[in-house]
C-alpha cells in the first residue's frame, strides 16, 4: 500500500486539527501516514494517532527547506498531501522531485469577505454550514482513495489515550493567546478564578508560555492565583507535557489559541472564548461538550487572525463575556460529563 507523506509545518492549533485528520485516515483503513512539521512540534506529532513516522524541519531558513529535500528525494511510493499550503509547504515537493496530489483550500478570500462585509455567517448557500479547518483536511482524502466524508466521520482526537487521565479532579486555565486582543481581559481571568475556588471543588492549573511573564507576573491574575487554595502554574513546558496536564483536567478555558486545539486533542472540552474572530474561520471548538462564548456585534471579525488593535478601542468582544457567564458555562460542562 502507498503510504502518505503530509506536510504540516505548523502552527500549534492547525497542527492539532491535521492529528484529527490523521486519526481518521487511518481509521477508515488509509496508508500509514508520515508527516513533515517543525522540529518543536516533532515530540508531540508523532505520538499522533494514525502516524508512525515524523520527519522534522530544523530550522526556518531555505537552506534548512532544502536540506530536508535532500532527506526526502530518495523516498518512493510516497502520496504527498500538502495540508500547509504556504511557500514552503509548496516548495518542498519541488525541491525534492515530486508533487502534491492535493494541496489544502485555505478559504482565504472567504476569510476576507466575513472581515469587509463584517459577517459572522460563511459567505455561500443560506444555512450552509461553514467549512471547519478539520473540513478542509478531510478534502483531501480522495487523493488516497478514500471518500471525504468518510474520512470526516472516523477522524478523532488523535492524542485521546496516550496520556493516562488524573485520579483527581482539576481545571485548567490557559489565559494566553498570541496576540493581546485575543486574550480575554486579565481582570476578568482574575475574577474567574476567584470564583471558582468558592464553587467548584476542584484544583486548578494555570498554563502560561514562554511571553506571558510580562502581563502575568504582578498582575490580578496572578494574585488570584495565590488566593486560590489548590493552583498551580506551569510556564513554558514542552509541549508533550502540556499534553499530559490537560489530558489529566476536567475541563479547560482557553482563548482562540493552540491549547484550545491540544486539549481536544487529548480530549479534554473546553470553554472557548471567542473575540476578534469567529466559528465561521473553521477553529471552533470539536467535542460535543466543548463550549463557545462570544458576543454578537457588528464589528465582528474584525482580523483573520486577530493581529489588528481594537479598532473601537474597548475590546468589547471579549470584554462583554463576563465571568459568571464562563463559570455557569463551566459547571454546566462539568455537569454533562458527570451525567455521561
């Protein structure tokens, strides 16, 4: 049987949702899977299901791109899906002597066309329901000879039962994102967890990266923290550890950032919580007892990737989602999987 050579160079969350992919390609009885990504996301990726071999870019650089070529010219009998589709994740083929026989639709243009006309709806049929990022993925199984929706019906968390669940209950609490207007409001966190150490009995992990200290250290959020009876914070740890931590919570509240897609991953639901952009650009959250929350405004989305300052200058779109409204949506998560 061909096997499959996908090429995902990142980032974190995309990569998470190509596992989804992964998982339900072989599910569905595809070839095993190799899959080309960062160096830094190798140690998680090939714990993936559905994957037995990653190869590593190491480097950022094209002499980097060129040498992985190198390693990958000799490789026969490979299907290269280029589930990327970016520069790099084009010319790696070419640079190695091959070709993609299918290449990720990005809905790029249908990205824009929600920010210019301010839409939380996807442009298109009326009730259609917007393409998910996972979606998008499973076009392109046909190229492997398998049906998409086949494919889409078998994809799953891909890291659910590589790491043990924790005998104690726990939360998680990932306040970060990579851009400051995605974050909801520090005060707000702060408020959060002050309410959760009096109603919900459980300990509490606050999951920070490696550009957090800045805001963090000092903060509200942070006294909030030693108030609370049973928290702990872990600061930038490798990703595989992350993992295991949140494979270990209950439930995670999480911005639109990558460790909403890692704790799916490890299928763990979250409480997402959604400003500058919207469900309508494929990210939103997969479980069944994962939670959105988002407020309906005009102004919405307002970035593809909210990178832009708030242009009202309030960031009323997350500033608006208040903290009793994330602890009510919470417990009712918690209350679901209780009764499940």
């Amino acid at each position: 049987m061909e096997r499959t050579l996908v090429i995902r160079f990142g980032a974190l969350g995309d990569l998470c949702l190509c596992g989804w992919f992964l998982a339900g390609l072989a599910d569905a009885g595809g070839p095993p899977a190799t899959l080309v990504t960062k160096a830094r996301f190798a140690p998680l990726a090939s714990r993936f299901a559905g994957v037995d071999e990653v190869i590593a870019l190491e480097g950022a650089g094209w002499r980097d791109l060129a040498r992985l070529a190198r390693r990958l010219r000799g490789r026969r009998g490979d299907v290269w899906l280029d589930a990327h589709a970016v520069l790099r994740s084009r010319a790696l083929p070419l640079l190695a002597g091959r070709r993609a026989r299918a290449r990720l639709r990005k809905g790029t243009l249908q990205r824009l066309a929600l920010i210019g006309s301010r839409r939380s709806a996807w442009p298109g049929a009326a009730g259609a329901a917007p393409p998910s990022l996972l979606d998008r993925y499973c076009a392109l199984a046909p190229a492997v000879g398998l049906a998409a929706d086949v494919v889409r019906a078998a994809a799953r968390p891909p890291l659910q039962g590589v790491h043990a669940p924790g005998t104690s209950p726990r939360l998680v609490l990932a306040p970060g994102a990579r851009w400051a207007t995605k974050r909801w409001p520090e005060a707000h966190a702060a408020a959060l967890v002050d309410l959760m150490a009096g109603a919900l009995p459980h300990a509490l992990t606050v999951l920070l990266g490696p550009d957090e200290a800045a805001w963090y250290d000092g903060g509200p959020l942070a006294a909030a923290v030693a108030r609370h009876p049973d928290a702990r914070v872990l600061r930038d740890r490798p990703l595989p550890e992350i993992a295991a931590e949140l494979a270990a919570s209950r439930a995670a509240v999480v911005n639109d950032s990558g460790l909403l897609h890692l704790a799916e991953a490890v299928g763990t639901p979250v409480v997402a919580l959604f400003g500058p952009t919207v469900r309508a650009f494929g990210y939103a959250p997969l479980l069944p007892r994962s939670v959105l929350l988002e407020r309906d405004l005009d102004c919405r989305p307002c970035s593809r990737t909210g990178a832009r300052p708030c242009h009202r200058g309030d960031l009323a779109c997350l500033q608006d989602i208040p903290p009793a409204t994330v602890l009510d949506a919470l417990r009712a998560l918690l209350d679901r999987g209780a009764a499940t």
